[in-house]
C-alpha cells in the first residue's frame, strides 16, 4: 500500500482558488458576497467609517479571506494558491469597501503583496479612495531587529487582524486605524517551526523539502529559511527553543506584562501536539512573569498539508486590551 501526502478531494486542480473562493462566500451564510472576479466583502458595513482591507494568496485558509466579518476585516482581495491577488481584484475588493472614509491595506510583506497591493492603492487613488497600509511582519527569524522591514508577515496576523478590525469597528478616521494597526504590529512577534512540507494542489509537488529527522527552526509559512535545522525532539525540549528566539527579539517584555498567546498549526499538526506545546511554554511564560490574558490553540495560518506550529506573542496595553476584548466573528476566528 502506498501513501501520498498530497491526495486531496478537489476538482481540478487548477481552480482550485475558485472553487474555494465560491465556498467561502457560502459558508458566511448570506452575511458575505463576491464581488468581481475574487474579492469578498461583508454585507453589513458600518456607514461613514475607514475601511479595513486584508488580502493575500489562496491556499492558506482560513487566512486572509476567512478574516472578514464583524469585528474584523470588512473585505478581503483574494489571489490563487500561493499568489498575491492582482491589481484589479484589489481595486475591485477596495471600491467594495469603501465609504468615503478611506481604506486601510493590511497584508503580509511579501513582495508580490507589495507590489499589487499598492498598484492597486495608485488605482483607487485616482478615482479619488484614500488608501493607506500597514504590512504585516511579525517574523523574528526572517530578519534581525535591525532590518525590520524585511521580516515576513505569518501567524501573528490573527491577533493584528483582530485588533484592527476591533478599531474599524470604533474609529472614526483612516489615521487611528492606522495607528492602532501598525501598533498591533508592532506589539506581535512570532517564530514558527516545520516538520514537513505542504503541497501544490496544481502539481503535488512539495512546496519544499526537509528531511524526516530534523525541524526547521524559524521556517516561514512556504517552508522560507529559518535559523537552521534541529534535530526531531520533543516538545519539552522545542518549546523553550521558540520562546529562546521570541524572547531575544526586541519586543520589551517585562514581568507583569499581559500578552495574548498564539499556537498555531500549520496544517496538519494535530491539536494534540499543540496542547501538549502549549503545556511546555506556560511555565516558561509563567517564570517570566508574563500574564497570559487570552490563549489561542488553532490551525488558522496554514500551508496545506504543511507540519509545524508557531507561537504568537501580541503584548497588550490599555488601549490594545480593551479592542482585543471587543468580540469578533468570521469563519477563520471568532471570540466571544
């Protein structure tokens, strides 16, 4: 009997994107609706107010698309597996959301991200749409502190998404909500691990390799260089590796601080592994005097049938506190 780690139940292969695309909007349950070739944008929208947009390549659900809904994201621009979405889908996704009050770009720093989501920004600015961005790089192992601006955008994406889309909901002008977006950023920071690759659906090509007997420490969400391979070890000794290079990044953490705490599967890591990881970093965050306010074990960044788990540390103040408590609903994170 053979496996293939690949096998998944689709159609064709090549419309994937599509056909995934057409799911989503039916699993909001009428309170989403497409628009043009692959935006979707929520139906109830608050009048009057900036805009919070999310995007980025198929293939990685829930994220970003599965981030719409109330208190989170108000559309989101969708690409193939794997790709940004073009210039147009985002012009369409932008024209959807906006209300004259201006529209927010929030995506990952990838550079094809980069570069459509701001031709597509130049596009809605000349039919007169204010668009700002915060990109998304919570990645501490892409790039040292000193070069932010390189870091990729991973799972800490949910708690920034999260929280400005809290801010959507409240504020009045595109400025503070791009203050308090790029704050949320600025406060996440996250290391993520793999095991195993995932897939393309178009092809069944791994999306890269890795040996069965070592861990990528720092893997990005399509298997980028980390910091070097590990030997396969366990979870008590793992978790303290991750919090290592979390901890030594520049974000001040400080006994008494409270922070949200996200483990995240990449794919197909089981919730039994990420509980089993979670029990070995609370003692750690404990010793550190870090008060854990909320914790969040789920598969929401994934990468296909990808193995591995991230943490996700988003430091909390008064201000970040008060939005993260606000609820939320969406088909990839809701808080009650």
């Amino acid at each position: 009997m053979s496996t293939n780690a690949s096998k998944k139940i689709i159609n064709n292969p090549l419309t994937c994107a599509d056909d995934l695309f057409d799911g989503l909007v039916i699993a909001y349950d009428g309170k989403a609706r497409r628009v043009g070739k692959r935006s979707i944008v929520m139906n109830d929208l608050r009048p009057d107010a900036p805009a919070l947009l999310v995007g980025g390549g198929a293939g990685h659900e829930p994220i970003y698309h599965g981030l719409i809904g109330k208190g989170m994201a108000d559309g989101a621009a969708v690409g193939e597996i794997f790709a940004a979405p073009p210039p147009d889908i985002v012009l369409e996704a932008t024209q959807a959301v906006s209300r004259g009050k201006g529209v927010l770009y929030l995506y990952g720093n990838y550079a094809g991200d980069v570069m459509n989501f701001d031709i597509g920004g130049e596009l809605a600015a000349d039919e007169g749409i204010e668009v700002r961005t915060v990109i998304i790089n919570d990645d501490v192992c892409s790039a040292p502190p000193t070069e932010k601006g390189k870091r990729r955008g991973v799972a800490g994406l949910v708690p920034i998404v999260k929280l400005a889309g809290a801010a959507a909901a409240t504020v009045d002008t595109l400025d503070e909500l791009v203050r308090i977006a790029q704050k949320a950023n600025d406060m996440t920071r996250s290391v993520g691990v793999s095991t195993k690759p995932g897939s393309i659906p178009a092809t069944g090509a791994a999306t890269f390799e890795l040996a069965d007997d070592v861990i990528g420490l720092g893997m990005g969400i399509h298997g980028e260089k980390g910091v070097g391979l590990i030997p396969m070890c366990t979870a008590d000794e793992l978790a303290p590796k991750i919090l290592d290079l979390l901890f030594a990044d520049d974000l001040e953490l400080n006994a008494g601080d409270e922070i949200v705490f996200f483990v995240n599967s990449l794919g197909s890591t089981h919730m039994m592994e990420l509980l089993i990881l979670l029990r070995a970093a609370k003692p750690i965050l404990d010793a550190r005097g870090l008060k854990v306010h909320q914790t969040i074990v789920d598969n929401i960044v994934t990468c296909q049938e990808m193995a591995g788990v991230s943490f996700s540390i988003t430091k909390l103040d008064a201000e970040l506190k008060a939005l993260w408590d606000m609820p939320c609903e969406s088909v990839g994170y809701t808080k009650l």
